[in-house]
C-alpha cells in the first residue's frame, strides 16, 4: 500500500451494518481536510451518521458517488497528498477494488459447487451428496448404522470418475430428517429406491456397508432391476451375531471420550480414532431425534442381541454380479459370515484391518471397486 | 446445514424451541422490536442488535413480551414466572445492567431450589451481552461472567461460535435452573456451518479446538477464536497448542483442563474478564493445587489491566487480550527454564 495515499473505507457503524450508502459527500475532491472532519453522510438501515475523516490530507477523489449502495469495507474516497500523480491514484484504486472483489468472492466462493444438498425424497429430507459425470452406470453409496455420507470420504471422489457417485444419509441419520419409520431394512431400502426414482434412476450399482450392506441386499431382494451390481462391505444379513457392545454404547454414549472408546471398535488400528471424529459423532448424536432413530434402528435391526434378519436366501438366488469385502479382524460383525456364500460371490478378506475396510484400507478398497463395476461396464 | 451468523444461530435456537414448548416466553426491552413509533411499525428491528427479530411476528405479543426499563421488576417476573410453570428467556440487554436487578438474581431465582428444599425448579435463562472491543465504552463493555460463576446455584454460559451458541441455548432454555447466557457483542456476525435443526450441547463438558503437545490453553467466548489464530501462527514455529473452551465456566470441566494440563505441563489461560478473582485466577488456583506436579513452567494468564473499559479505540486495543499477546504468553512459558535450587 502507497504510504502516500490513504483509502477511504465505508465504515462499519453498528454491530448489525453490512452495508451503507453514501446519502451525501460534505466535501469535495481538492479539499484539504483535518482528521476529525466531516466528510460523508453516510445511511445504514438503522441510521444516518456523519463519518469523520480517519486522516489529515488533500480530499483527491469521490470513488462513490452519492446514492451509492456498497458493503463495509469498500473504497469510497482517496486522500493523497498533493504531489501524488493522478495516475498512481487511478493504479491504486484499480488495485483496491480487485483485491477487494478477490476477497469478496473467495468469501462468497465457500459454498460452491461439490457440496451435499438437502432433498425432499417423499415424506423424508435426504442430505445427498452427487459426485462425478460420466456414461457409466451410476453408483450409489449407502452407509451403515450411526454412519453418514462422510463414511465414503476416501472413496466418494476416487470413485467417482466416468460415472456418477451418489452418496446419502439415511433417514435418522447424519443430516437427513430423523423419521425412521419402522427402522427396518425394508423400509431403508424403500427410501433408497424412492430416492434412486427421485434422482430419476433406473439402473444402479449399489455399495452398502454393514447396515447398509443389509440395506442393499434387502433392495437386491425387493426391486431386482434396480440393481446392476452389489459391493458388500462387512455387510449386515448374513449371520445373527453382531457386537452390541457397539451397538448399545454408540448409542448411549454421551462425551467424547465415551464416543472415542465405542468408535474403536470399528477398525483394527485404533490409534485412527481421533477426537474430530468423536466430535463429529456427537455433533450428530445431540441432534433432536437422532438417539430415539438409533434405537428404533437397532430395536428393529438387532433384536435380542442379534441380527433379525438372515438375507442369505438373496446371494443364492441372485441375477446380479456381487463383490464381498470383509476385514479379517472385524470386532463388530465377524468375518466367519463371509463363509458359506455362493461361488459367484467375489470374496476380499482384508488382513488386519476392522470393521470400517472402505476408511481403514481405503487405497485396496478402491481398486477392488473401481475394477470391479469398471468391467461390469465394459461387459455391459 | 448452513452459514449462519451468532445472531442467526440465537435467533434459530429461541424460534426452535419456542415452537417446540408452548411455555418458553421472551421478556426485555426491545425484543419485540421498536414496537409503536410514528409509522406504527412492529418487530422494527428485533431488539437493539436484531437478535430477536420475527419472533413478535410469529408468537404474538404474549409469547414476546416488551418490558419497561425496569430491570429488577422484569427479571423478578421472569423468575417468578419460571418458578410457577413457564420458560422465560428474559433479556438483559448489556450484562452491565445487571446491577439494577442483582437481588432477582442472586438472592431469589439461584436460591429457589435450595430454599425450598429442592421443590422448586428455576427454569429461567438470562441473555446479556458482555465484552469489550465494540467502543461501547465502560458501562456497556464488561465481562461480568466471573460475577455470576461465584453463585452457587447459577449455570453460566458462555458460547464461542454460532455452533456453539445454538446448541448451548437450546440446552439452557431446557435446563430446569436459572442459567445466565453471555453473548459476545463483537460476535453476532461471526459465521460458521450450523445444522438446521435442533441440538443441544451438554453443559460441563468442554470442547477442544487444537489438540498439542506443548501448552495447553484455556479461553473464554470469542478469545476462543484468538486462541485458535494463536495456536495456528505457534504451530508453524514448532509449538503444538491444546486449546479448550470450557464452554460454560458453572459448571467447569475440571477434568478436562487438568488432562489437558497433565499432558502439555504448560498453561496459558486467556479470559477479558477484569483481571481480579476472574476464572483465569479460578482455573490458575484449581491447576496450581491439583496438578502441581504437571506444571514445567508458571502458569500464564492474558488479561485485561485492572481498569474499567476504555471507550478510545487505541486504549481498548490495547485493554483486550489479543492473537499476539497470546502468541507472547505461550512463547514465554515454552522459554521458561527451571533453576534448581541448592
């Protein structure tokens, strides 16, 4: 900035001012001013307050004109002293305004684009997240129980390219509304189905995790057609036991550290669980609804201790290729239920790694994924 | 979720609730808005800052009630109120004021509970704004939080983010005894990603925005943010800062403070209450004692001269603890080299 020249600013006269316009200059351009000295009327929504000249100098230039509407902080005079050229005056308010511009953009830039977006799917309000274009069969993304669309951050976008990737937050769950009707898969699967026809949909590959992983085999089960290929990951449905010990204190948890010691069930290397990632569960957990839809899911889901429904029956009769990835040491749903499945099953079992493979082993997942429904396309 | 500015956060918070629980009523001057004057307008403006604005609209006038400028007789019918059945949010506009109604506060809403041998419930909030760095000058600029954390049977907020605030506000308006929720003047525009339905932040636990090996920090409200800026610049010199926002200083997570300070061994507490029997004197006392043996160097404390608010902008500069006298406070303790005494 030229010492020699000082910007004249719109001043920011009250807490609530955002905005103010020039209702009248007092002096004009050539006069020698004192600081202190009334310079420009200025009009907030609130009030109009004279404001005083911050400097003691040559009034050199209107830069708005009276009537003029700007936000606080924009360029609306210069006081230079006289020795300044006229056109380092020009150079220096052309600089202004542009860095001026540059920051209000950049302020305004933060909610672009790749960003989830609230929709109306039916009775519910789903947070939806549509990554990727291309001409390959979409991919939707359907997360497990307390999980949300954050679950698929090291996968969503490495996906998502020559196809559409869509990730979502189950009702009940992240930022959707927390109606969660009956809790069941069935109903899951529903609202995954209305949400496929919403987004006009016809033809999908479906990736569930855990609870979700249940979600899509119901959904492979109930509307065939909809289903191109299934990746199951550690998914919910193919035998009873489950961990309730994560189930209960993920629910009950209610502090950090609490919430801390119930995620580490979740992966194999606990040192991933941070306390961001606590703070984020809780950030969930405090919403209005959301506990009373985790109990509902889980009085519906695990009845008993155990998991209610058995979905082997769809592996066995079903028309669509399916890919299974389970980790070796998964403390939530053991990788023994990976056992026994059709031969057209693909299986990965991930040495060392929990319950959360597509977070914990995210590079292999991903390869795994991509070739997968990536020859699906090719073959189609 | 969306932006949303301090004020929009409070606002959201107070509509939320309002429509969730037909008892929660507003009481203060102004929070209906400027009601009357020579164009009949109502809701004008929603209280002196806005924070109120549209709720007159969408309540009415006995949900939403305009009160003299009498403070004692408002609060006193605030708490009267929480104590027979409803859910004042009553509004004391600048926390100075607090001197017109103290008795109201101390002697009568704190004590329901106690005094009626844990009858009696007190579901009463107390908004005010505190702070200085808004040329409000001396009567209109303190940071009165220290004030009410030394009564017993008050809960007192402070939030340091429109997060915060929402979450917190919505906790106090369901809490069932009286709490006291201090709003930063200099913060009603501050914005940030704030979910749009209702939340609620327990009291007592602190949050912690940094996470370091070598300090800890402890900051109040909007020192919060500078703590942050402090504990970002510090981080590119090497030194790791833990920064906590105990987010209510009645009750305070002691728990987590001295974890905190058992890890770090250093201290800095930053509060712009005035300087004496303020909380980083409080929390400087409960460190000192329980966790002596933790501590590798003083324990530091940015605050304000023992002065009142200075209305000059260059005086109340540099009245204010700021992002650089943190970063000095911080360096000063990682200096600090320990004399063995013979």
């Amino acid at each position: 900035m030229t010492p020699d020249i000082t910007p004249i600013t719109m001043p920011k006269f009250g807490l609530a001012m955002t905005e103010g316009k020039i209702a009248g200059w007092l002096v004009e351009p050539g006069t020698q001013v004192t600081a202190g000295e009334e310079l420009v009327d200025i009009e907030t929504s609130k009030i109009t307050n004279t404001f005083e000249s911050p400097v003691a100098g040559l009034l050199r230039r209107h830069v708005a004109a009276n009537g003029e509407m700007l936000p606080v902080g924009a360029l609306i005079g210069i006081v230079a002293d006289a020795a300044v050229a006229d056109a380092d005056i020009d150079a220096f308010i052309t600089r202004f305004q542009a860095d001026f511009a540059a920051a209000s953009d950049q302020a305004d830039g933060a909610e672009a684009a790749d960003e989830p977006v609230m929709m109306q799917v039916g009775a519910h309000s789903l947070r939806v997240h549509d990554r990727g274009t291309g001409d390959g069969t979409p991919l939707v993304l359907i997360h497990g129980f307390g999980g949300d669309l954050k679950n698929w951050m090291l996968n969503h976008a490495a996906l998502a390219h020559g196809r559409r990737v869509i990730a979502f937050d189950l009702p009940g769950h992240g930022g959707s509304s927390k109606d969660v009707g009956p809790g069941t898969l069935a109903f899951f699967a529903d609202v995954t189905a209305q949400l496929l026809a919403h987004l006009d949909l016809s033809r999908v590959h479906v990736m569930g995790h855990s609870l979700g992983g249940g979600i899509a085999l119901t959904l492979a089960c109930t509307q065939p057609a909809l289903v191109a290929s299934l990746t199951l990951i550690a998914p919910a449905g193919l035998g009873p036991q489950i961990n309730m010990d994560f189930i209960n204190g993920f629910i009950e948890a209610d502090c950090v550290r609490g919430v801390q010691d119930v995620l580490k069930y979740l992966v194999h290397d606990k040192a991933l669980i941070g306390r961001r990632m606590a703070d984020d569960v809780l950030r969930y957990k405090r919403l209005d609804g959301a506990e009373a839809a985790l109990r509902k899911v889980a009085a519906a889901c695990f009845p008993d201790g155990k998991q209610g429904d058995d979905l082997r029956f769809v592996l066995a009769s079903a028309d669509m290729p399916v890919t299974l990835i389970w980790g070796q040491a998964d403390e939530i749903l053991p990788v023994a239920q990976a056992d026994g499945l059709p031969g057209s099953v693909i299986r990965h079992i991930l040495p060392a790694i929990g319950h959360m493979p597509q977070l914990e082993s995210a590079t292999a997942v991903n390869e795994v994924v991509e070739a997968f429904i990536g020859h699906e396309v090719a073959t189609a | 979720m969306s932006k949303k500015s301090f004020r929009q956060a409070i606002n959201e918070a107070l509509r939320q609730e309002m429509r969730r629980d037909p008892t929660v009523i507003l009481m203060g001057e102004d929070v209906a808005g400027g009601r009357g004057g020579s164009a009949g307008t109502q809701d004008a403006w929603g209280g002196v800052l806005g924070v109120t604005k549209g709720l007159y609209e969408e309540f009415g006038e006995t949900r939403v009630l305009d009160t003299p400028i009498t403070e004692a007789s408002y609060i006193g019918a605030a708490a009267g109120a929480a104590v027979t059945g409803l859910r004042p949010v009553a509004e004391l506009m600048f926390v100075d004021f607090v001197g017109c109604c103290l008795d109201q506060i101390m002697n009568q809403a704190a004590k329901f509970r106690y005094m009626f041998g844990g009858k009696a419930r007190t579901p009463l909030v107390i908004r005010a704004m505190y702070g200085a760095g808004f040329n409000a000058a001396a009567q209109h600029s303190q940071a009165l939080y220290p004030l009410f954390t030394h009564i017993p049977g008050l809960k007192v907020v402070i939030p340091s983010s429109p997060y915060e605030a929402k979450g917190l506000l919505i906790s106090a308006i369901r809490d069932d005894d009286p709490v006291i929720f201090l709003e930063n003047k200099v913060m009603y525009d501050v914005e940030e990603e704030v979910p749009d339905e209702p939340y609620a932040i327990p009291f007592g636990e602190a949050n912690l925005t940094r996470e370091g090996d070598d300090v800890t920090i402890v900051a109040f409200g909007r020192m919060v943010g500078m703590a942050n800026e402090a504990a970002d610049r510090l981080a590119k010199k090497g030194i790791g800062c833990t920064v906590i926002d105990p987010r209510t200083t009645s009750p305070l997570d002691s728990e987590t403070i001295l974890d905190c300070v058992a890890d770090t061994g250093r201290l800095v507490i930053v509060d712009e209450s005035s300087p004496r029997c303020n909380m980083a004197t409080d929390i400087a006392a409960l460190v000192a004692e329980q966790a002596f043996d933790s501590l590798r160097a003083p324990i530091r404390r940015v605050v304000p001269p023992h002065t009142p608010v200075p209305f000059a902008t260059v005086l109340e500069t540099l009245y204010l603890p700021s992002v650089e006298k943190i970063e000095a406070a911080v360096t000063a303790t990682m200096n600090h080299r320990v004399t063995e005494k013979v």
